[in-house]
C-alpha cells in the first residue's frame, strides 16, 4: 500500500515539472559559409527564440515605453527603417547614421557602419542604451524585467530558473536575431538551380554587370565581403562622420564604411550610412560619377565605375532578384502585438 | 576484473578526488585605495595631483583578473578565471577571496583590466555584466579602470573629471600586468589564509611618467594613445602595505 503511494506521488511530481526548453532547429543554406556566431556557447531552442521575439517588439526596452527594436526595423523593409535617412529615437532625438537592414547576422563578425561592436550579443546594448535611440538605462531595465511576472515566467522556461541578467537578455535577443536569415531569393533558386528558376535576360545581363563591377566588395554569396571602404561620397559637412576612424583612431580609416550587404536591397532605402539617397538610380549615379577623391579612397571605385544607361537598369533588374518574399513575410518574425 | 580489485580502483579514485579537493585554500586580497598616502573618501575630500590642481573623486572602480602565483622555487600557479571589480563605493568588492592551491608563495601577478578575449566574447556575467557601466556599447570593450570627479581645473561640463581606461587592442592597449613580490612568504593551508592589504594610490594615475594636468585633459574616454598613458601611470598604483594570517 505505502509502495503503491509512493508510486502515484513520484508519477505527480514528475508531471508538475515544467519540460525544459526544446531545442530549434535553424535551416541553414548549404552553399553559405559557416557562422561566424558559435551557437554552441547559446543554443537556439524554441522558447528562447520566442523570448527574444517578444523582446524585439516590446516598446518597454526604451527608457519611455515607446520605441522598440522593431520600431526602426521594419520587416517589409528587411528589418531596415523604410524612407528614413537617419535613425530615429525617443525624445525626437535623431541619430547620425541609418538603420541597417537586419539578416544574416550570424555572418556578420562585427556590426554597425563602423565595425564597433564586435559580437552579436552585445550588440542591443547600443541602441537600448543610446540617448538618441532608445536611451535606457540597463540596470533598469533588468530591474523592470524581473519586476514583470510573465517576462520571469519566459526567461526561466528559456534558461531555467534564475534572475533575470543581461546576459540573458541578450542571448534572447540574439537567438530571435540568428533566425533573421535571409536566403530564399530568386537569385537563390537560381544558383540552386531549383526547378523553374532562371534569370530573364536582363537580369542574367544584370548579373554580369555585378559580377564585373561590384562583386570584388559585395562578395556572393552574403553580398559583402565584411570590410570597411571610403566609397567616395561626397564628406557630409553637417554629421562630421569619421567612420571606421572613430574606432581604430587609425587615420587610414577616415571615411571608411561597412560594405552593407546587397540583399533586399530594393526594399530598404534610402541608402549609404547617412542615407542620403532615396533611389538606387542616385547610387548607380555616385558610383558612375560622383566619386570624391580623398587620401584614404577605396581603389576600386578612385576612378568611377562606368555604368551606362541600359547597365544600370539591368542591374535594377537583378538587384530585384535579391529580394527574398519568404524573409521578409516570414510570420515567425513578423511584429507581435504586445498588450501591457 | 575481481571485485576486491574494483574496489580498490574506486578507492583510488576517492582519494585522487579527495587529494584534489584537499589542495585548494583562499588567499585574500585586501585593496585600499588612497590618494597620495591620504584614505580615499569619496565625493567630500579634496586632493591635489602632481600638477597642484585640486581634485575631488566620485567614483573608482578597476578590474583585476588572471590572478597568477609564484611559488618559493619561482614555478607559476596560473588561478582559474575569476573577475573581481573593486569598486570604491562597495566596500565589500575591495575584499577578493581567491581560490589558490595550498602552498607557499613568494610573489603574485594579476592584471589590472580584463584580458582580450573577455573583451570579445559576447554577453557575460558577474563582474563582467555591462550592468556594472564598465563596457563600452559604442566600440566594444571593457574600461579597464575608472576614476570620475571634479576640478576647478577642468574646463569640461560641471567641472568634471572623465577617466574611462579601457582598450585591449595593438599598441594601445592598457591592460597591465602587475606583479607584486610579498615581504614574507604567503603559505595557503587547511588552517592558514593569508590577507594581503594592497594600497591602490590614485595620484600615480596622473604624475609618472606622464603627467597629466586637468586643466588640459579632463576626459578620457576612448581607448587610444592618451588611455595608454594613463595605464603606463596606473601600472605603478599597487603597493603591499600588510601581510597577516587569518
């Protein structure tokens, strides 16, 4: 009797027990090169992923409860701020570079136009802490999330039991972000040779272009090669931007950009890092005649690259191939209402 | 395999464990940190630097890590990786209790900062955690050593003080290692915890070998050659003042 006991009380307690958090299982593309975000140190499971997604779309990460992540990263512009040449923050505060479009980050070994953040886990630690972005402080807002029963409820069935700490904070938002992947194009069917996929003559047209003039920095198949280049546009008087300089104090940096990636890029103007050009034709156009000469000039572009009037418009046409429906529709990304 | 022999194995295996365990005892690191010889008190005293300005300090926090012990025969004991961050308004983080191997020691090392590869391995805990306003968001890395406060000296905004020492790259790089010889010899045992009481003297950071006056520099917060020098001036802080069993 007292085994039998025994028995039902060990089969209630075991049923009580929350199940631990089940691992994700994240396509990846074959013909990509490895991540460069190991992980193994943060394995992706299914609650930690939703966790971070909530975290992305939830307003009270920013100091007054009114700008999320996803506030300047919109989907349908590729996680990019649509029509927006600067980044926008609380208070009406205005940064002094443009949002980047969001995918592929576990590729990416460092972030921002500068190259100053070196890690993707850290990453949200600049805009959330920023004055003109979303300019909370992170003590407070680890203290708020703890304060905030159904957050403690996520972080344990993502981490297990515990205080919620910055760390897991970002390793939240970092396993939301390595599932912002973006490799379903019709550039992509057709590399993959996928039944159906090929280029229209003009696009195929458009392709050669790119691969003779701007593939060297927009390596495929991430459509930047990760480097930071003065691309020689015209020095922006009013944001006195050093670029890559602000962090090695290298002058041989001044003026240096990321590469950005060409992916989606047709849905994520304006571009450049200040954003100051609101259609593709305006970047056909710098790089074909707009080139400022300054001492630290990326030599592939010193001297112009010749576009004439029917290659920019087939490399509209195979830009366009770049797009990829399926990211920027993905329902697992989309924005979550989040009722406070 | 006889039983007799398994057991005997498992035995073997208890003591090894046994043996491992025994080995281990605390050494404890005592920091007190002053300005010129004078207790450091936060906010209300004022002091003078080497260029006769006067100075009033708000905060002082620095990082020690990668602990190393050197033994009476000159072989190294590399301490397993613990961060501690001294921190000058938390009474408590000036008291590190280290875990050694019980032994008897001549020397010590440990860097002041945090080594490159915690600078660029992502979100991190403890001591680390950016909570502590020790990383920089903009350009990724720890500030190695803080002091904030006010000079009528400075020409910075409110008279301030900026000092954020931090860089772990190239030439520029200001994490120091800094070793330490003890007066007498520092035995880890089961009944023996030695309490070494380290002085941290402020004003070395701003006189040799470069000094600095407020009234041209107020704020540092970058890395790059001028939070070089003052680490090349910090690497001279640390003085052994006391040595007591507890």
């Amino acid at each position: 009797m007292g085994c039998l006991f025994l028995l039902i009380w060990s089969c209630r307690k075991t049923a009580s027990v929350r199940p631990g958090p089940q691992p994700y299982t994240l396509e990846l593309p074959a013909d990509f090169p490895a991540p460069v975000y190991d992980m193994s140190q943060n394995p992706l499971t299914v609650q930690g992923v939703a966790l971070g997604r909530r975290l992305f779309y939830d307003p009270r990460l920013s100091r007054d409860s009114t700008i999320s992540c996803g506030f300047c990263h919109q989907q349908f512009a590729a996680f990019a701020h649509f029509d927006h040449p600067l980044s926008h923050g609380i208070d009406n505060n205005t940064g002094f570079r443009s949002v980047p479009g969001l995918f592929n980050l576990i590729w990416q070994k460092d972030f921002m136009w500068d190259g100053g953040v070196n890690h993707l886990e850290v990453q949200p630690l600049t805009p959330i802490t920023d004055p003109n972005e979303m300019g909370e402080d992170l003590g407070r807002l680890i203290s708020r999330l703890n304060a905030d029963q159904q957050y403690r409820a996520m972080f344990n069935d993502a981490f297990g039991e515990g205080e919620i700490n910055s760390q897991r904070l970002f390793r939240a938002l970092a396993q939301f972000m390595a599932t912002m992947n973006s490799f379903h194009s019709k550039y992509d069917s057709v590399m993959r040779k996928l039944p159906g996929a090929q280029f229209t003559p003009e696009e195929a047209n458009g392709y050669r272009v790119f691969q003779e003039k701007c593939a060297a920095c927009h390596k495929e198949p991430l459509f930047t090669d990760g480097s930071y280049r003065n691309n020689g546009l015209p020095y922006n008087p009013y944001l006195h931007d050093a670029g890559r300089m602000r962090i090695t104090n290298s002058t041989g940096d001044y003026l240096k950009f990321k590469v950005p990636s060409l992916r989606n890029i047709l849905k994520s103007p304006p571009y450049m890092h200040d954003g100051r050009f609101y259609d593709i034709f305006n970047v056909f156009d710098h790089y074909a005649e707009g080139i400022e000469q300054t001492p630290t000039i990326d030599p592939l572009v010193r001297n112009g690259i010749p576009l004439s009037v029917s290659e920019k418009r087939e490399l509209y046409f195979f830009l366009n191939t770049l797009t990829d429906h399926t990211f920027i529709n993905s329902k697992a990304l989309s924005e979550i209402l989040i009722d406070n | 395999m006889k039983p007799k022999a398994l057991l005997y194995i498992f035995f073997m295996l208890l003591m090894a464990c046994k043996k491992e365990k025994q080995e281990q005892g605390t050494l404890q690191l005592t920091f007190t940190n002053v300005v010129n010889g004078a207790a450091l008190t936060l906010n209300t005293a004022s002091y003078t630097n080497a260029a006769g300005e006067a100075f009033t300090v708000s905060a002082f926090r620095y990082y020690i890590s990668n602990i190393t012990l050197v033994r009476m025969d000159n072989s190294e004991v590399k301490l397993a990786d613990t961060y501690f961050l001294v921190d000058e308004s938390k009474p408590a983080s000036r008291t590190l209790q280290v875990m050694a191997p019980r032994g008897e020691y001549r020397a010590f090392s440990f860097l002041l900062g945090v080594d490159s590869v915690r600078n660029v391995s992502g979100a991190q805990t403890g001591a680390l955690d950016p909570v502590n306003g020790m990383f920089w968001s903009w350009n990724s890395g720890y500030i190695m050593a803080k002091m904030e406060g006010t000079s009528p000296a400075s020409a910075a905004a409110g008279q301030a003080l900026t000092f954020h020492i931090g860089g772990f790259r190239g030439e520029y790089n200001a994490v120091r290692r800094i070793s330490l010889v003890s007066p007498i010899s520092l035995t880890v045992a089961a009944d023996r915890k030695p309490d070494v009481t380290i002085k941290a003297d402020l004003y070395t950071w701003f006189s040799l070998p470069n000094q600095v006056q407020f009234a041209q520099t107020a704020t540092i917060h970058v890395p790059g050659e001028d939070a070089w020098k003052i680490s090349e001036n910090y690497s001279n802080m640390f003085r052994i003042t006391s040595v007591t069993d507890l």
